[in-house]
C-alpha cells in the first residue's frame, strides 16, 4: 500500500497532465460538434477548455522538470570533463531554484494578497484565484523535482536522462533497438 501511495505521489504530474489533456480535447471536441451540427455551445465550455489547457502546461513544466527534459544548451559542456559538466549543470539548476523562488514569492502575494476574492471567471462564475493558483504550485512542484534530481544525481549517483536523449542514444546504436522498453512499452 505504501508502494503504491508513493508511486502515485512520484507521478502525480504525468496523471493530472493525462485528465487535463483528456478534459480540454474532449471539451474541445464537445463545442465544435455542437456549434457545427446544433448551431449552440456550452456557455462555459471554452473557458474551462482555456484554463484546463492553462493548468495542463504549467504541470507539463513540472513533469518535464521531473524527467530531466526542458530545453538545455549543452553543447559547449561536450568538450570539458564530466565533473566539470556536472557541476555548471548544478550551477544552472541553483539559477533556476532562484528564478522559481522570486516566481514563488511573486504569485503567491499576487494570488493570495493581491487578487481580490470578488474576481469572478466570466462564465464559470468561480473565482479567479483558484485558476491562478498554478502558478505558486507549479513552481513549487518544479523547484521540488530539480532538488529531487539533483539530489539522485549527486547522493545517488543516477544521472537522470530525459527520455527523449535516451532514445536518441539508442538509436544511435548498431541495430537501432532501444535495449529497454520506454516508459508503458512492454517486450
């Protein structure tokens, strides 16, 4: 029970990325189909797609974070030795943590001292605050996985690899077979 408890918490970007991605194409899908054949919509279906698909991309940010995967210049660490490579990857995640940490302060005054609780969405009717409410989560979840891997590469000694640079190394080998099944495939 405790495993599954954990493995649900470690991937619980990927599951809500899932719901959110599934409750805005369906939306989506639902509001053509209606304004097309019935010539009517969902008052609130466009918003709820918006701020779905809003949600959807800051978790994204975080599951990326958590994999290893945002865009990174790394080309120029290709030519210095691996523990120097390491170490300015440590430096550029220091940045990032403090980028997120005035991000986090920023939103957080901006949701909870700024925005006023009669902010209403137009047609939902719900208050705009808990719409905005992503922005110090999502920073908060992101700045939680880069300590998370920083610290599996460096106590642990796993160097987390996105899976996309994964595959490429794969590829890149004779037979082009990846030599272990990516993420859901089965062998």
């Amino acid at each position: 029970m405790k495993h599954v408890i954990f493995k649900i918490i470690d991937n619980l970007e990927n599951y809500l990325c899932q719901f959110l991605l599934v409750t805005f194409v369906v939306l989506l899908f639902v509001q053509i189909v209606l304004r097309n054949l019935f010539a009517d919509s969902l008052a609130w279906g466009d918003e709820l797609a918006t701020y779905a698909f809003v949600w959807f991309a800051y978790l994204g940010a975080v599951y990326a974070a958590k994999l290893s995967a945002h865009n990174r210049v790394t080309f120029q660490f290709k030519f210095l030795p691996k523990a120097v490579e390491r170490y300015c990857a440590l430096l550029t995640d220091i940045i990032w943590l403090g980028f997120n940490g005035v991000f986090i302060y920023l939103s957080y005054d901006f949701v909870f001292n700024k925005m006023n609780l009669f902010w209403k969405s137009q047609t939902l009717g719900v208050p705009m605050k808990y719409f905005y409410l992503i922005l110090p989560i999502a920073f908060v979840a992101m700045s939680i996985r880069i300590i998370q891997n920083n610290y599996l590469r460096f106590v642990k000694k796993v160097d987390p690899v996105d899976p996309e640079s994964q595959q490429l190394e794969e590829l890149k080998r004779p037979g082009g077979e990846p030599t272990r099944p990516v993420d859901g495939e089965e062998r």
